[in-house]
C-alpha cells in the first residue's frame, strides 16, 4: 500500500489488522445500542470496547469493492497506522456484512474489504485538537449524495486510549469505531468520505463503490 504524508511517501505491506468496536465515548448511548442490537439477534460484546482482529489482506486501496449479498453498509472510521517508530492518522471504512452479524460480528467483518484513503497525517501533529477532528460519510441514495454519518472524535474514545487497547505494533493498522447513522445503518452503492482538520485547514478523502455479487446456493 502507498500512502502519502507531510513528510514524504510511505510504501508497506501491513501486517495485522484490529478493529476496534463499541468505541463511543457516551456509554449509556452504547449500552443502548447493544441493546437495540440484541433485540435484532446480535450478540452483545463480550467488553467495551472490543478489539475484533482481521485479515490484513482485507485492507484496499482501489476504489470499487465486491461483496457477496445485498446486506453490507461501510462505516466511516479513524484509522491508526504505525510504521517506521511513527503512528499515523488516516481514513478507512470498516465495510460489514449485517445480515452475517447477527451470527457473529467478527465474521461480518471479516466477509468485507476494508477502504482505506491514500493520505496520512503524523499523529503528533494533531494530538492537541484531536477532538476538534470530524469524521462525516456521504452515500449515494436515490439519485443524489445523503449525509449518512457526521460528528468529531470527541464522540469517539480518545485515540490514544484505544492504541493502547489494541496494543499497537510496528506494521499495525486499527479502524478506531464509528458514529450513529443518520436514518439507520443501511447498504449503498456509493459512499464518499471525509476526515477534516478545522486547526490546520486539511482533509482526507475517501471515496469507493460497491459491486454487489449475487448469492448462490
């Protein structure tokens, strides 16, 4: 994968990948999601936050995705990335199979690439106004872009916290959690997202279609 960054080109192979889930910094709003999940069949988590692991080959950068079934949705997420003694801030979508997650979420995750923006930013950088950052995810819907997902990371749990969680390694990479969806989790074929620093006036874009495979049985 190649990324690029203020301070020059990074190319690697990632080696590991962990999710991070149930992430929100209102506890009560999580505690009432896990249990609107579980009414849908989902199992709660086993701790909150937990840290799903998955394939590392997942991660992509190509700008069309294929999934299998008409029930998967992305999310719009932080990513942690750390490569050469330095942890990067980036952008990915952590795109999930929703009917496979009543049966078990780790597998939802791992049915579905995982998008990932070609930009960084040297966390050290934006350490200070971390919570300032906005996190916003458009889909295609009806023939026009709709605002799907919008807020800051201050409605996630503090970065640095879950690096520590996920026990962050040279070759790493975490997606950090999500935010509510505006209307209900739903799938799309489109989806544009956005990561945007209001102190130091930048934005990492990402932007990836969804070519949905038919189920055969």
């Amino acid at each position: 994968m190649r990324f690029v960054t203020d301070h020059g080109d990074i190319t690697l192979t990632p080696q590991s990948l962990t999710i991070a889930g149930w992430t929100g910094r209102d506890r009560a709003a999580v505690q009432h999601h896990i249990d609107e999940l579980a009414e849908l069949g989902v199992a709660p988590p086993s701790q909150v936050p937990l840290f799903y692991r998955a394939a590392q080959s997942l991660l992509t950068q190509a700008n069309t995705i294929q999934v299998v079934g008409a029930a998967t949705s992305g999310e719009v997420e932080p990513l942690v990335l750390q490569h050469g003694g330095t942890v990067w801030l980036g952008l990915g979508s952590d795109h999930t199979d929703r009917d496979l997650e009543t049966v078990s979420v780790a597998a939802s995750k791992q049915a579905c690439a995982k998008p990932v923006a070609h930009q960084l930013w040297a966390l050290a950088d934006v350490t200070s106004h971390l919570d300032d950052i906005r996190l916003s995810c458009e889909i295609f819907e009806q023939g026009e872009w709709i605002l799907y997902q919008s807020g800051t990371l201050a409605q996630i749990q503090p970065i640095p916290d879950l690096i520590a969680g996920a026990g962050l390694q040279n070759g790493s990479v975490l997606l950090c959690g999500t935010l509510g969806a505006q209307g209900g989790v739903r799938p799309a074929q489109q989806y544009r997202m956005t990561l945007t620093d209001p102190v130091l006036d930048r934005q990492i874009s990402l932007e990836y279609r969804v070519q949905t495979l038919p189920i055969i049985a």
